[in-house]
C-alpha cells in the first residue's frame, strides 16, 4: 500500500480503478480512506471493453463526470 500513501502525500491525484481494490480486501481500502485520494472506481461493463474504446468513453465522459462529482 506505499503507492496509495506516496500518492496522497504528494497530493493532486486521483485513482481510476476497474478492480473495485478487493485484491488486497480491507488494508488496501483502509489506505484508501486515510489517504484522503479520491477514487473512481468502474463497474464491471468497463472490464468487457477494449482499451482504446475504455479511453474514448473516459475522454468523452469525463467533463459531464467531474463537474457533477
């Protein structure tokens, strides 16, 4: 979980996930939490879509996203 803490000590990110973080169960979502990052995690629809098709719905959706959040 060093990745999640140096992200939110450095600060300015984000994390966009289709794994929902249950790898690791609750030590990775706890790191989560008390990161202060935030987190966009994908329903599972995303994981049938390919790459490039993923990036054009991401781009394409993205601003209506973060004005709403």
């Amino acid at each position: 979980m060093t990745w999640i803490q140096a992200l939110g000590q450095e600060g300015d990110w984000f994390i966009l996930s289709a794994d929902q973080f249950r790898k690791h169960g609750d030590l990775e979502r706890e790191a989560l939490r008390q990161s202060g990052l935030i987190v966009f995690c994908l329903s599972n629809s995303w994981s049938s879509q390919q790459y490039w098709e993923k990036c054009a719905h991401l781009l394409r959706w993205w601003p209506h996203s973060a004005s709403d959040g």
